[in-house]
C-alpha cells in the first residue's frame, strides 16, 4: 500500500467511539434528569407555572436526540479532514456542549419542587387557579384588603393553600404567585401584575416565605402596596422608611434555615416599627404544608398551633392596613 493511500485511509477514519459514548451519556443524563422532575407527580405539574412543562420538553427532546445519535454513532464525515488546530477547537466546543448539557440536566433535576402535603381549605373560602395564581377569597362580600403570596424556593405553590385559606377566611383576598421554576427571583415583578388584576382590591400587603420574601420585599413600592409580610424571610437590601408602610417578620425559634440569628443580624435592614414575631419551636416548614425539610431545626411545637400564631400575625397585618 502506498504512503498516500495510508494517509488516506487514516484521515477518513470513522469518528473515535468515545464521542458517541458520550452523547449516549449525555442524553441518558437529561432523561434521567427529567424523569426524576416529572416524577414527582403529574397532578403537582399541572399545577405548576407552564415554565415548568417547557423545561422539561425541552430536555427530555435533548435527551432523545442526544441518545439516538449516539447509539446510531453517527459519524462527522469533516472530522478527518480537519487540521490539529481545528480539531483542538471542535474538541472545546464539544467539551463546553458536554458540561452545558450536564449543567442543563443538573438544574433539572434540582428544580423538583416539593409537593403539597395537604388539600385542605378552610370553611367560606373559595379558591380559582390559573396558569400564574392561586386566589383565595371570602365566599360571600368582597375583600378590598389583599395580600400577594410568594412560595419559598422549590416549593408547588399549593403548598401555602391551606395556610392562605386561613388567612383569606378574616375576609381578605390572598393570591399566591406561581413562580417560573417555583424560583422567586424568576418571579419578580407579579406583585404589580396581580395588583392590576384585581382592582377590586384596594390595598395591598406583598409577602413571602423564604426567598419569596426576599422577591416580595423589593415589591414595597408597587402601586397600592402599605404592608409587607415576611415569614421565616430577611430582606436582601434596606428596605426604605416610607411613611405608611407597616412591615410584619414572623419567625421560627427552631429554624434551622432562616435562623433566629439570621433574622437578628438584618433587623437593621428593615424600619424602626417593623413588628417582630417569633413562634417559639416552629421551624422553616411550619409555613407551608410540604412535609419536612433538608437542614431544617426540629420543632418542639405542633405545626398546627405554630400555623395558627402565624395566621394570627399575618391577619393582624393585614387587618392593620384595612382601617
């Protein structure tokens, strides 16, 4: 055989196996990613932000794609002929394409929300859900004092339901937000759409658990907005002395997340009046109803009566603001 036809043979060799082996991988990774998302059931997907749903198209069509073509090993008929510099850079970008792709089905996987453990709702409230909100509302009249509800990070918004209910049942109007990705920062901006859609309502307190309250203590200067309500929550940035807003934190002793000394190092970020109220041996959970939670404290309360105290500030937040 001839020297030029060795080089020939060598330069049009078939793509490495590796590669096919890892786009196998790769689309194995997404469908697991997926899978385990989806799995958390498909009642709790359907009532999630229509995000969601796309998410998980869009990764499980990744996936598939990824894992047909490297099964079937296609091969890049231009790879053989691609000088040392080229193949250097396709190696890169093949390499930046993996670890986006594993970055990818990792985000998926830890964007499982945790579902709600409860469907109770309490007596004379009703409840409508769209696509973007939970309301809560009196069965009978009409509440011109409301609240916009923002969820804690990963969690199904009909987790607060049951809390909400009870704090609708003063007869007041709550409607919690059904965040992008059940994340609060993706959220940011729903107090003013809620508020415009509901102009039966006249005042408003903005509030949230967790990182929701962080997303709702920006949202202070929305139209019609007196009152902020943070549960288990701190601002992440001062919040401003503005005449005629009262601000609530409602706290749990045994928070092993947002800690009582979390809390206390930002008191100096929130007003002069802001009222303080601890409940002592609550924990993070204890403000929704979505089971327990990772690095959470172990409460010394029941979270009924926790839930009841938390519902007696919140109300008397709201009941402040309507006079």
């Amino acid at each position: 055989m001839s020297e030029s036809a060795s080089v020939r043979r060598v330069t049009c060799a078939p793509l490495p196996p590796g590669r096919p082996v890892l786009r196998t991988a790769l689309g194995l990774a997404c469908l697991v990613a997926a899978g385990w998302t989806a799995s958390v059931a498909v009642a709790v997907l359907r009532g999630l932000h229509p995000a969601t749903a796309v998410l998980l198209a869009v990764v499980t069509l990744l996936g598939l794609g990824l894992l047909v073509s490297g099964l079937r090993g296609l091969p890049d008929a231009r790879a053989g002929r691609r000088g040392s510099g080229r193949r250097v850079l396709a190696g890169v970008g093949r390499a930046l394409l993996a670890v986006l792709f594993l970055a990818l089905a990792g985000a998926t996987a830890w964007l499982r929300p945790a579902a709600a453990t409860s469907e109770r709702i309490a007596d004379g409230v009703t409840v409508a859900e769209s696509s973007t909100e939970i309301v809560l509302r009196p069965a009978t009249g009409t509440a011109t004092t409301g609240l916009v509800l923002q969820p804690g990070a990963l969690v199904a918004p009909q987790a607060y339901v049951p809390l909400a209910s009870d704090v609708a049942a003063g007869g007041y109007e709550v409607v919690i937000v059904k965040q992008r990705l059940q994340v609060a920062f993706l959220a940011t901006g729903a107090a003013e759409a809620v508020i415009a859609h509901h102009p039966e309502v006249t005042t408003w307190a903005v509030g949230g658990h967790s990182l929701g309250g962080v997303v709702a203590a920006r949202e202070v200067d929305a139209p019609a907005v007196r009152g902020l309500l943070l549960w288990a929550a701190y601002p992440a940035s001062r919040v401003a002395d503005e005449e005629g807003l009262d601000i609530t934190s409602v706290t749990a002793s045994a928070n092993g997340l947002t800690t009582p000394a979390k809390v206390a190092g930002t008191r100096n970020l929130l007003p002069a009046g802001t009222r303080f109220v601890e409940v002592d041996g609550a924990v993070h959970a204890d403000f929704g109803d979505y089971g327990p939670q990772d690095g959470d404290g172990e409460p010394t309360t029941s979270c009924t009566s926790a839930q009841e105290q938390i519902v007696a500030a919140s109300q008397a937040l709201l009941s402040g603001l309507a006079r």
